[in-house]
C-alpha cells in the first residue's frame, strides 16, 4: 500500500492490504523453496527435473511476486527482486542451483522483513480517535466561522490530546486563551494585552460587568462566559497564564473541554 506520510492507517486496512500482500509473498516463497525440494530430491525415475518443475509455475510466480512486492513499497526488497529475476530469466542453470535458489529467497525474506520493521504505525486508542480525526469541528461550528485565527491551534490541541501528548495540547491552547481573553476584553472595555496573570484578569472583567444592570440578558451572558472563564483558571493550576511542566491526559482533558465551553460561550457575546 503507498500510503501517504503521516497518514493514520486503520488495523482493516493494514489487514487489507499490507498483511494480505506480505502473506502472499511469504507463501509464494515457500511454494518456490517447496517445488525445488521436491523436484532436487525425486527419483530419476520420476521424470522431474529442478529447471522443468519450478518453471511450470515461475512466470507467474514471479510475476504475482512482482506485483505483492509493488503493493509493500519495499525498495530494496524490491531491488533483490528484480536481481534474482534477471537471473533466474537468463542463468536459470545456476539459478536454480540448491545453495543460489535457497540463498536468493532467504535475501528476499531478509530484506522484505528487515524494511517492514521500519514501518511505524500509531495505534490511537478508539476512545480518542475522534479528537484527531476531527471529522466535525473540535470546538464546534460556530468557533470555527467567529474564530478562524484558532483554529489551527485548536485542531493541533485536539490531535496532541488524541495522541496522548498532553503537555503540546495545553501549550496549543494556550494561544486560543490568549485570543479569546484579549477578544473578551475588548468587548468589555477592559485592557488585557499584555496581562498573564489569572486574578487580575478576572477581576478586571468582574469589575466590568458589575457597572452593568444585572437583570440585562447581555449581563447574564457576560456573567456565565466569565465563571467559565474561572473554570478555565481551576483547571489550568497556575496562577499566570501558561501551563506547568508537565500535563497528565485527564489534566490536559479537563482544560481542553473548559476552554471549549469558554470559547462556545464568546460565540454568543461578541
């Protein structure tokens, strides 16, 4: 299978397709090793010969070995291949020969399992699978059309938590809290650029919406975006806006679902 870089490839596909071509070409060398052992020790009487047996089925063998091989993508088995073919269509005497024929298929199998233990594929639990193929939007529709500057950190949060690389995921979020506490208080009036710190943050938007009239339904809206605004604050665990050392998943998890409903909340107040 030539499967694009970095691509996550399922377990139907690898079974599919590379265990179903790997079994091929293991069985087609067997059969080959198979008929040469039958034909190197018939009886004279049988009639058989190394050359006249394995060739009865060589051509196409070789030809379906070809093709398993293509599908594999393993260029130096690839290479052997080819060698041993070029042999086998011009030298088939020596080819043919007991210590060539076994050492040629050995190669083959050498090399084919030498170059498929250098293929890495993630296994990413199912459970999580959806945070990193993102077949609809991390944090919905609606932040995607109010907030398209967060969105590649957003999706890059959702595919580090779904790899189980907690850390990148809060440090990714970290610049959508850096956006959106700027965007909230611009809508409040309230000048936060350069501030980190999480108290001042939140006192300062408090202080805002206090100067508004409590039975506003603008005000209710403000008032629920910034106690999920404090949620957002809990979880991170750090008093300045940056994340710790280190995340474990559930830590990582809860901050990543707060955020989410902070910046669904901004959707309906900017």
């Amino acid at each position: 299978m030539q499967e694009m870089p970095f691509k996550l490839v399922s377990l139907m596909e690898l079974l599919r397709l590379e265990a179903d071509a790997y079994c091929r070409l293991m069985s087609m060398v067997g059969q080959l090793l198979a008929h040469f052992q039958i034909a190197a020790n018939a009886p004279a009487s049988a009639g058989l010969s190394v050359k006249g047996h394995v060739y009865a089925q060589l051509a196409a063998t070789l030809r379906e070995m070809e093709e398993q091989l293509a599908k594999l993508n393993l260029p130096l088995a690839q290479a052997h291949f080819e060698r041993m073919k070029w042999s086998l269509e011009n030298d088939a005497t020596t080819s043919l020969a007991n210590d060539s024929l076994t050492r040629n298929l050995s190669e083959l199998t050498t090399r084919v399992i030498d170059e498929l233990q250098q293929r890495l594929f993630l296994n990413v639990p199912l459970e999580q699978s959806e945070l990193y193929l993102q077949l609809q939007p991390p944090f919905g529709e609606s932040v995607n059309k109010h907030f398209p500057q967060m969105l590649e950190d957003i999706s890059e949060a959702g595919k580090c938590l779904g790899l189980n690389r907690s850390t990148a995921c809060v440090f990714h979020l970290m610049r959508v809290m850096e956006l959106a506490v700027q965007r909230f208080g611009e809508e409040l009036g309230v000048q936060l650029a350069a501030e980190k710190n999480w108290q001042v943050i939140l006192d300062q938007i408090n202080a805002a919406i206090r100067k508004w009239d409590v039975k506003d339904a603008k005000t209710k809206a403000h008032a629920q975006a910034t106690s999920h605004l404090y949620n957002v604050n809990v979880a991170w665990r750090n008093e300045v806006m940056h994340p710790k050392q280190t995340y474990t998943f559930e830590e990582a998890k809860v901050i990543f679902d707060n955020v989410r409903t902070f910046i669904s909340d901004l959707t309906h107040v900017l």
